[in-house]
C-alpha cells in the first residue's frame, strides 16, 4: 500500500492517524520536529508527506521550500495547520505544497486528499522516463531497455513493470498492484502470476541477475542489483 510520512508535533494528531490508516494497509513514518523530517524525507521514498506548518526546530514552510529548492524531492505534500487565512494558504503553497488541510479535519477527507494527490502525481509523472539502475521505461513511447536492450512487452505486463518501477524500491503489494493495472475489474486470481511470468522473461531471464523480486506474503518490488 501507500507509504505516508507524518511531520507532526501533536502526538494525539498522530495517534488518531496511525489509528485510522494503518488498518487500512498504510505504511507510516513519524518525525516529531522538522529537522528529523527533513533527514527522513531525503533518505527514504514516501508517496506523500503529511507536514505541520509549527514544528520544533525547522517549520513546515521552511522544510518544504528546502525539498523543493535544495532537495528537489517531488513528493506530494499536504499541509496540516490551525491557521486557515488567505496569506497561511499562499505561504504554504508558495513553498511548495500540494494541498492545504485546516485543522480539526476529517480522517476521511485526509485520506480522499491523500488518494488524490498521488493519484494527480501519478498522472503528472506518467509520461516521464523512470530508471532503476539499468532498466528503463518510457511511458510516452511506451519503450522499455535493459542494458539497452530493447525489450517487449504485452500492455498488461508493460502496466506491470511501470507500477513496480514507478514505486521503487517500495514493495508493491499484490492488492495495489493488481489495482493500478486492472483497476477495479480484477481478472482471475492467476492473471498477475502468469503476467508476471511474462514480465520476468523478459526483464530478468536474458540478463545475470534478476531484477523483479518477490516478497512472500507481502508483494513485490523491482530493485538495482548494481546497489546489493
């Protein structure tokens, strides 16, 4: 599932979320001032940041203009703040955050936020060239090289392979992954084995090492063997 990373200083803020998301299959990090969100934004790959704008130590429009600016991490942020004025919001946005939450808010329309920014990210990005150490993929030419080897795929498995390289190196659960490929008219339970079957074939099987790992009992992830 999807990988939140919360910058909050409200430990009952952050209870009620932890509560709320991670029965729902949410993967949650949790950094008590901004300075310690800053170094977990930059070492680890989340697919949004939750941040407070009053944090101890380095404020949230401060952490978010230095991703931005310095960093230049992309990842989708959403704001949670009490000031709700017209020149709160721009500073926010002026720093480079996605969204913009007032607080108290609903834990149901944080996680309609959260789905739709990285849903917007997704799209954004969807054109983009992505590359895990060798491999590459190029969704406007839907064009894939490894080793710049051209490879072919079927559009099912290409939509496989884009997931996977797009979350990288997340492991991708077999839930989401059969969601972002199939949505949700999800075929027979063998159809992503026998996709990825395919795939493999094609990425790992003419190369020395495989790339296309699987995780039992949680999902699957691509990875650089270059960087084991």
């Amino acid at each position: 599932m999807y990988k939140i990373l919360i910058v909050e200083d409200n430990p009952d803020i952050v209870a009620n979320i932890y509560a709320f998301f991670e029965p729902k299959g949410f993967e949650l990090d949790n950094a008590h001032n901004g300075l310690s969100g800053l170094a977990l934004a930059a070492n680890n790959r989340y697919d949004v940041i939750l941040l407070d704008v009053m944090l101890p130590g380095m404020d949230g429009t401060k952490l978010c203009k230095t991703l931005r600016e310095e960093l230049h991490n992309k990842t989708p942020v959403l704001m949670l703040t009490a000031r709700d004025t017209i020149l709160d919001k721009v500073a926010g946005f002026d720093s480079g955050a996605d969204d913009y939450l007032v607080k108290p808010f609903s834990l149901i329309e944080l996680e309609a936020r959260i789905k739709a920014l990285i849903r917007r990210y997704q799209d954004e990005h969807f054109g983009h060239s992505i590359e895990v150490g060798a491999l590459s993929i190029n969704v406007a030419e839907h064009s894939i090289k490894r080793e710049d080897q051209l490879l072919k795929l079927t559009p099912t498995g290409f939509k496989i392979l884009h997931a996977l390289m797009n979350a990288s190196p997340r492991v991708v659960s077999k839930t989401e992954l059969e969601e972002k490929v199939w949505g949700q008219d999800i075929p027979s339970s063998d159809a992503l084995r026998t996709h990825l079957h395919s795939v493999r074939a094609q990425v790992d099987k003419p190369f020395d090492k495989n790339m296309i790992v699987t995780m039992p009992g949680v999902g699957y992830q691509i990875i650089d063997p270059g960087k084991i």
